[in-house]
C-alpha cells in the first residue's frame, strides 16, 4: 500500500472506530462484534506502525474509549482508568510474557508471578471510599472523564456504603465491574416484553442501561453486581500486589471474583484460560476471556504503560461461540447514515444462550466475498457474545438456483438514487429526506456540538416525527407553538422554551453550523477547517475539489464527500429553506497575534480547574494550538493531577511544565 492509500485508510479507520466507540461505550449498542472492532483497530495499528507520519493525536489508538453521556455531569479520573491490549491465541499470550521479561531484563527462563481473572462483561466503574465513606461513584467513560452515577451505585446491593473496617484508609479508589447475572437478565426481559418494551440485547447492555438511569428508583429495582478487580488511587495503606489487594478487598466487604487465581509463569496462565474456557459455560454471568495481570505493584510500576494500555496486563479472548442455520431471505436496511446494508433474516437459532434470527453482512462487497445466498446453509457465531455474524457458508448444502442479491437501483426507504462513493465499498443514500435517516439526522443536528438546541431530546424528535411534523431538519425552524402543543405531557411555558432554543440556535457559529449538516467525513475539528477557509456556507458550497484540497488536513476522501454533499438539490433545498426561516450562521473570527501565537500546548494528568475542552478553546482562542501527544515541537505541557507518560516525556525532552495555576496566570497576562 502506498502513502496516499495508507492515509485515505487511515482516515476512513478513524471515522469507523470513533464511531463504534460512541456506539458502544455512549449508546450501548453496538453495530459489530469485539473481533470486528478488534480487527479495525488492528489494521489501524499496523498502518501507523508501517507509516508512523500517519499518527495524530486524535487517533483511536491514542485514546481511551468514547465520551461520556452529557445527561450526567463529568468528573476526571485522578488516576486514568485504561482499555487493556488484546490476546487471541496462545502465540500472542507468550509474545506478551516475553515482551515483559525483555522490558524488565529479566532472563526468558525466570518465572513472573501472574494474577488471572474470569473477564466480566459488565460496565467498569470506580467507586472512591473517603475515611471508609462511599462518597462517590463514577463510570469509565473515556478512561479520563467518566459519568457522576454515585447514587445509583449506592443501589447496588453489593457495593458496601462504607468499609467493613475499624481503621479504614483515608482515600480508597476502588475499580470494578458492574454486572448482570444471566438469571435476573433473562427475567427482567420477560418483564420488558410483558410490559410492551424491547429486550435488551445482552447483560451488558441491561447493566449498561440499568447503571445509567437517571432515577436511581429505577435502578434499585435491577438485581445489578459487582466485582472488584483493581485500585486506584489509595492514602493510608499500602498494596504491595495485586494478589494481596484482592484478598484484602474482601475484609472490607467489596466482592472480588472467587475464580480469581495467582500462577507461576505463562504455563499457569494458559492452564487457567483452558480451564475458565471449560468452565464458562457452568457460570451464573456471562465472561469473554480472561484478564492476565503481572503481580507485583512495584513490576507493574516498572512496566508503565503505553499511549492506550498498560504494559503488565492483557485481555485473553475466548474464540466466539457458533451454530448453524438457515438464510431465509436478504434484505437491504437504510441505517442512519444513509448506508444501506444487506441483513440477512435467518431461520431462529440459539447462540451462546441467545435466539438470533438476523445477522448483518454488512456491504454487498463482504456479502460477495462470502458468497452468500438466500437458502444457504451458514455458521453464525457471536463474536464477543453480542452481535451475531455469519462467518461461514456450507456451500455443499447450497440449493441449487441461489443467486446473490443485486445492489438495488435506488434507495429501498425513499427510491432516491443511490452511490457508491470510490475508496469506500459501502453503498448509500446521500439525502437529507430519506425517512431512514432523518431521525439520526435531526438528533445530530440538534445536539450539543452541533445547533445545541436545548430540550429537543429523542423523545420530542420522535414525537415530531410520527406526528409527520418534521420531514429535514428545516422544518425545525417553521414549527409552531400549536405543534408541539400536540405532544403527549406539554405545557405552555415548556412549549414555548422549544420554540426559544429553536430561535436561539439561528445564529449559531458557522463552524457548528457545517458540521450539524452532518456531512460525511466532516467532524467538528474539519468543521472549524471549513469555516475559516471559506468564511460561508454559499462560499464552501461552491468549492471545487481543488479548492477543498487546498486545504491543510482536507485530503481526497473529505473534498469529494463534501463536493458529493453540495451538489445534491435536495440538500441544497433544506439548506435554502433553512436561511428563509432566519438561520443565519455566524462567522468566527480567528484570533491572531494573541498571547500563545506559535505555541503548542498539551494536557496531561486529571484537571481539577477546567476540562480539557475548555483548555483546547483557552488555547485556541489566544492563536495556540492544544496538541494530543508531546514532542520537540511543544512549547509547554500543563500538568493535573496523577499525570503520567506525557509528562515523563516532557521532561525527558525539556518541555517546559507548568501547573494549572500557571497556565491560567499565563492566560491573564
């Protein structure tokens, strides 16, 4: 591959797994299996392995996880809470064990002392113990920031609300995973069904959901776990292994995983993983692997960790579960960005305890790849227990005639014309009207990085929808106070704060403007590129590809998708009647000569002062530029709390380092 192939791919990866990650950790629901996302973010790895100019500092590889929900308010990790690295073999596991023997210098034949763990399936959480007080309790969310969900978590029958100790430390972090046991799931299901609402689709996803309740009434009522597996920060006591934190962790009431063993050397970790692999199917929660973790706190130290991971732990994958069944029928789904994907409807089949009746193929290009047919015999597996696949066609069981489906002529949802844009093997719908997508094209619209139109949540949007109320996002700007009277529980004043945050959001900056019209490929930071170059949105319509391309960061994938957006009427339709009703974006000056001019900036450790979208925008607003990672090129690193590698590097290259404090006595001059 060469350079401009690798780069276009690149992108393409970033688009994909950031949106998977929203998807997953956000949303709770994802699109794909783990081994998908797994091989996505592989393939990513291996380019910026290959080109390492290619890295930037908002690559998935750089990152940890999603954003956390805005329905909740955020709170910084004092110590980051990590994704960890992926096994799927015994090769990779061994590869791991002498990776760490090399880092630390030890001999290949030494030993080193592992702690194994049964990998739950739930959501991670930390909860922080203040002189032997619950007083807090966060999610994960993107390993920095994570949501407030202390009052649900004190529903959690599991979680003690304070030690079970007489002489309790003064700061406990205690990290664990919330969970659902297959029981309670299976029964709050049959709840849900009886009740008219949809199942969730897996424990997870019920733990997820049950965990982020804004009433914590609600959560009370789910039979939820808990299992602790790590601390964070603690003052006034000191672990000196993992082993010896899990066995003390129980004396002061937090639940630890019974199956939880310490072994001798990388033979002890694969006879573990066998065993759990035999015994998972016995267990009362659902597991996908095993977590392998060096021992010693002071080896773990040594160790450090990388951009994304710790070097001392790993995440060994069972292979996904499978059966076989039936295609009987393929049919073309419109999903929310227009894509339009064969799903196969296949004959029910229970899969690792779940009944699966549809599989996406995912594009006609796998699906062809494949080879597979309405009538084909097919193994169906769900990789990482949660979205089923089929892997698999037993081309000697094919009934003869079976012919593959045809990429249809239009759109299945709205009959428009379809496209297939080259360099990508997706097929889809480019309109703002296609009813498959305007639900997702309005919540995109109205949302806080894009319009922030305040109070126009999911549930007003559906309703603005079945009522026929809306058709594109312009009808947003015609509505009327007699409309939304017409909703099930409104009133006067609730009505007419719509209407003001729908006037409200008629002038907001161009740059949220451009990128809450959710063209494909421009995200926010493309958005701001746009809206500084063009300084309009008749100006940016009326672009040519090289104009775009011209562009610092506006490769060949963005300009055409852009190019491809402006050229369509429709489009241009719900762009005209949008300026009819009074919307009129802003233009945004950029500061120049202010006082970082030429300066580069990067965040590190957990900030207690602002968050660290606020320091990009102190930072730009004074002509700097907020940098993800350190190098020669950075003027100065801001260092919070509990700050790490970057920091290490700053100093190692001379960085200058300064504090929040500093940094906001520099801002004032």
């Amino acid at each position: 591959m060469d350079r401009q192939a690798a780069e276009n791919r690149v992108k393409q990866l970033h688009k994909e797994i950031n949106r998977h990650n929203y998807l997953y950790y956000v949303e709770d629901r994802p699109e794909i299996t783990d081994a998908e996302y797994d091989q996505l973010l592989r393939e990513l790895q291996q380019l910026e392995k290959e080109f390492p100019e290619l890295v930037t500092q908002d690559s998935p590889t750089q990152r940890v996880g999603a954003a956390p929900l805005e329905k909740f308010s955020q709170v910084a990790h004092r110590l980051p809470m990590l994704s960890l690295e992926n096994a799927f073999n015994e090769g990779e596991m061994r590869d791991f064990d002498e990776r760490i023997k090399r880092f630390l210098g030890l001999p290949m034949a030494n030993e080193i002392d592992y702690v194994c763990e049964p990998k739950m399936d739930g959501l991670a959480v930390e909860l922080i113990y203040e002189e032997g007080t619950l007083t807090f309790g966060a999610t994960r969310g993107d390993g920095y920031v994570g949501e407030d969900v202390t009052q649900n978590l004190k529903t959690v029958k599991a979680i003690p609300l304070r030690l079970h100790c007489s002489h309790p430390p003064r700061l406990v972090e205690v990290r664990g995973e919330v969970y659902l046991g297959l029981a309670p799931f299976q029964k709050l299901n049959m709840e849900r069904e009886e009740a008219g609402l949809p199942p969730f689709a897996n424990p997870r996803n019920a733990a997820a959901g049950s965990l982020r309740q804004l009433d914590p009434r609600i959560t009370a009522r789910r039979p939820l776990s808990i299992f602790s597996y790590a601390p964070g920060i603690v003052e006034g006591y000191e672990f000196v292994s993992q082993s010896q934190m899990l066995a003390t962790l129980p004396q002061w009431g937090l639940p630890v995983n019974p199956l939880i063993r310490k072994v001798n050397g990388i033979n002890g970790v694969l006879a573990y993983y066998r065993e759990m692999g035999e015994t998972r199917e016995t267990l009362p929660y659902e597991i996908d692997g095993v977590v392998v973790k060096v021992d010693s706190f002071d080896l773990q130290r040594d160790l450090g960790e990388k951009s994304r991971s710790p070097r001392w732990a790993i995440a060994w994958k069972f292979p996904p579960r499978q059966a076989i069944t039936v295609v009987e029928d393929i049919v073309p789904q419109v999903g929310r960005t227009g894509v339009i994907t064969p799903v196969a409807h296949l004959r029910p089949v229970e899969v690792s305890g779940v009944i699966v009746s549809r599989a996406t193929l995912h594009n006609w290009e796998e699906m062809e790849k494949k080879d597979i047919r309405k009538g084909d015999t097919v193994i169906v597996e769900r990789a990482g227990d949660v979205i089923p696949a089929v892997v698999k066609v037993m081309t000697e069981k094919r009934v003869a005639g079976a012919e593959l489906l045809a990429v249809p002529a239009a759109c299945p949802e709205c009959g428009s014309e379809i496209v297939k844009i080259p360099g990508e093997v997706a097929v889809r719908c480019l309109g703002l009207t296609c009813p498959a997508q305007i639900r997702e094209t309005i919540i995109h619209f109205a949302s806080r990085h894009a319009m922030d139109i305040e109070g126009m949540g999911d549930k007003y949007i559906e309703q603005l929808l079945r009522l026929g109320l809306v058709k594109t996002v312009a009808d947003l700007y015609y509505l009327k106070k007699e409309d939304f009277m017409r909703f099930e529980r409104m009133g006067d004043k609730l009505a007419e704060n719509l209407l003001n945050a729908i006037d409200s959001s008629k002038h907001r900056e161009l740059s949220r403007f451009i990128y809450a019209l959710g063209i494909r490929h421009v995200g926010e930071h493309t958005a701001k590129l746009l809206a500084n170059a063009f300084g309009s949105i008749e100006h940016l319509g009326k672009a040519t590809e090289e104009e775009l391309l011209s562009i610092h960061e506006v490769g060949p994938q963005v300009a055409q998708s852009i190019s491809t957006f402006f050229h369509n009427p429709v489009n241009l339709e719900v762009i005209e009647r949008m300026f009819a009703a009074g919307v009129r974006p802003a233009v945004e000056e950029k500061r120049l000569g202010g006082r970082f001019a030429g300066k580069t900036f990067v965040f590190t450790g957990a900030l207690s002062r602002f968050t660290r979208d606020d320091a990009k925008r102190m930072v730009e607003n004074e002509g700097g530029h907020a940098a993800g990672s350190v190098s020669k090129k950075t003027d100065y690193v801001v260092a919070g709390a509990e700050a790490g590698s970057k920091l290490d590097k700053a100093r190692q290259l001379g960085v200058a380092v300064l504090t929040e404090d500093e940094f906001l006595r520099m801002l004032e001059g």
